[in-house]
C-alpha cells in the first residue's frame, strides 16, 4: 500500500498553481531573477516521516527563515538573560525592514524584524566571536537541523551585499545604541551569509520538525537546541514571525510561522509536525503567496491551528502477524500525526491475507485522521486483503470505504 499523504500535497499545489499574483524580490537582484512557477511543499512529523510535493529538490536561500534558529543558537551560546538585553519579544506591527526599536532601552522590538536579527547575529558564540565563527556556527546548527550538511550561496550573499544599505544604516544605529558591540560591517557580512544557505521544503519541516520536538531531531534522535529554548522560539514564531500580518495569521492559520522572501515559509505545531512550504511570488507583506494559501488549506484540513482542542497523540501499542492476519493495536485520540503514523505502518506491512486494527482503545479521530485512517484501509483492501475493524466505542463512526463498503467487524 502507498500512503496516500503525498497525494493529498500534490491536490494541495494543484488547486493553487493558477494563483500567479505577487512578485519576486525585486530589490535583490539574484532573487529577481528566481523562476516564479516553483512550488513545493512537504511535512514532517515528530517521528522523522516527511511527505513532500512539487518541487521538492529546488533549493533556495533560507533568508529570513534563519531568524528563529540563528535566535535559538543565540540563546543557547550566550543566555537567555543576555540576549533579552539587547532583544525584546514583542510583535513590531511593522515590515520587516522597519527599525522597531523600543523607547528607552532602544533594543530592537522582536528577532524577526531585520534589527532584531541583525543584533541576534552579533550575539552569536561569545562576546568577541570571530566574525566566521558566528557564520560556522549557524551553517554548522541548521545542518544538524536538517539532518544534512548544507552550504552557502555565495551569488545570492553578494547580490544581497551589494543591496544591504538599509541593514547596513540599521546596524550603525543598533552600534550608536550599545546594542551592537561588533563591528557593523562584519555583522551585517555574517547575517547575509546566514541568510544564504541554501535549503529544500524537506529541509524546512525537518527543522521545524526538530523545533517541534522541543529540540530533538526527529530522525538523529540529536537533541540540537534546549527544551525551554524551543519553547521561546516557537512563542516568538507565533506572535511575530509573520511581520505585520502575524496576528491575522495567528487567528486565521494558527500555526507558528517564519517566511523568506526567496519564497520559503515554515511553520511548526509543538508536539506535531514541522511544515515547509516554497513558491518564489511574495505577497504584499513578503510572504510567498501560494505558500502561504497552502498552509491555510494545511490548518483547515488538517486542524492544525494551535488553539485547536487538543486530541493528544495516537500511542501504537503493538503490531502482531498472527499466521494469515496481521493485527494493528491502537490506542489515545487520533489526529493528523497519529493517522500518518499509522499509514505508514500500513505502507510497511506485509502481504497476510486479513489486516486487523484493534480501535477498542481509541477514544476519537478528528475528521481529517478520520479520513487518512479509511482511505488507509480502502488501499489495502484494493491490494486484495480483507479489512476487519474492532471499533466498539464507534470512534471511527460510519466507516464506509468510499464505495458504499464496510470493513468486517472483528
């Protein structure tokens, strides 16, 4: 059986590939030039499964999407204390170029606005880091985020160079303020090299993944940032990492998201799945417009907004093969990441004549587990085996296989 998770990303991007408004980043010219039609998406889930779609190999410059884990990084070398000094957490309500800075203290509003991240980056090892060890330090984290090594576009980092201006006039004022102790000009160098990485959709959720996981990389087992810094990242993500749309997408969305204007969007739901999503055509806010309409479809189809009701994770008690029956017993609630958990348990199983799945400990599905579950079972009965179900709360509710069928009853 194939799991059918991957069909449902490729429905995703075919119902918004007409969507052609936006642009690329015009006021870098190496992004200027980026092919508008790519579009990718993939999700991971806390066990380390990734689903992708579309372009799913192009790589494109991270950007600002390094904010959040150049900000992890950050908390982790020097303290959450130290870098609170220089950084505030409070949403700007402006671009993300806007200086933002907070009366009195002067300390950039938030890490997700262009100040914020610029002073993050000057935070990064120690105190009088050598400019190329802050540059190692993110190159060398977001690898183990991802669980590869990743590299660098040097065309983009001096396209972005010769354009840094603004970051550069930004940074003289963050240094005027005493909130910038580095040299400017070598800490805006390092912030664009960080933002040239170059990463894949897969790459994004995996990240997220690891976020997701309260710092744990979901197919390592590494753990690569704290637990409670995990936590501070994913709250800033919530409240400021959409710039000034992030309370319209925190109400409408409701998933914790970073965008870059080569066209990438992440976003994380704690305890779920890590999500990527690339399209290089920016709305007005700088956000990828057809990424940003596919997360949209992502948290209503799936549920995934973060102050949905919380139906807790589908523990997988055991898989027996009894002679001609294989035999899945399942227990909790069951949500998106508990159906693709089972799924591919399903994708995996062996050839047995009857398939069984023990849902007597199974207390609901939300409607989209719901579904994942059945059409689960309506492709392993089209592989030519007998479906059973023992389902006595009803928690599956109606479970018609698409054509009118029902699975035996165990």
């Amino acid at each position: 059986m194939k799991t059918p998770i991957p069909d449902y990303l490729n429905e995703v991007l075919s119902t918004l590939r007409e969507d052609t408004t936006g642009a690329t980043a015009s006021y870098i010219p190496e992004l200027a030039e980026a092919n508008p039609d790519l579009f990718a998406l993939a999700v991971t889930t806390g066990t380390g499964s990734t689903y992708s779609a579309g372009d799913v190999d192009t790589e494109f410059s991270i950007q600002s999407i390094s904010k959040p884990f150049a900000y992890a990084a950050a908390i982790m070398d020097r303290g959450i204390d130290r870098v609170l000094e220089s950084i505030g957490v409070e949403p700007s309500g402006e671009a993300f170029n806007e200086l933002s800075l907070e009366g009195g203290t002067h300390r950039p509003k938030n890490p997700m606005i262009n100040a914020g991240a610029i002073a993050t980056h000057g935070l990064l090892v120690g105190e009088r880091a050598d400019p190329e060890a802050r540059v190692a330090r993110t190159l060398s984290m977001f690898s183990q985020l991802a669980g590869r090594e990743l590299r660098i576009d040097e065309s983009v980092c001096a396209s972005e160079l010769a354009t840094a201006d603004r970051n550069l006039a930004t940074a003289h004022m963050l240094r005027s303020y005493g909130i910038l102790t580095s040299d400017p000009h070598e800490v805006v160098a390092g912030y664009t090299r960080q933002c040239s990485i170059l990463v894949t959709v897969a790459d994004l959720s995996m990240m997220a993944a690891t976020l997701a996981n309260g710092g744990v990389q979901p197919r390592t087992h590494e753990r690569v940032i704290d637990t409670d810094v995990a936590r501070q990242v994913m709250a800033v993500m919530a409240t400021a990492g959409m710039y000034d749309g992030a309370g319209d997408w925190l109400t409408r969305v409701g998933i914790p998201a970073k965008s870059g204007v080569a066209g990438g969007l992440v976003g994380v739901l704690p305890d779920q799945v890590g999500i990527g999503g690339f399209s290089p055509r920016l709305d007005e806010h700088g956000n990828s417009q057809r990424a940003r309409r596919a997360f949209e479809r992502l948290s209503a189809d799936m549920g995934l907004h973060l102050f949905a009701p919380s139906h807790g994770r589908l523990e997988v008690v055991g898989v027996q093969r009894e002679s001609s029956r294989e035999v899945f017993t399942l227990q909790g609630n069951v949500q998106f990441t508990a159906a693709a958990e089972l799924l591919d348990l399903m994708a995996d199983s062996t050839s047995l004549s009857e398939v069984h799945v023990d849902m007597s400990r199974v207390h609901s599905f939300t409607d989209v587990a719901r579904r994942m579950t059945l059409e689960g079972l309506r492709r392993l009965r089209m592989d030519g085996r007998r479906i059973f179900i023992n389902d006595p709360l009803q928690s599956l509710a109606n479970p018609d296989l698409g054509d009118g069928t029902y699975p035996e009853r165990s």
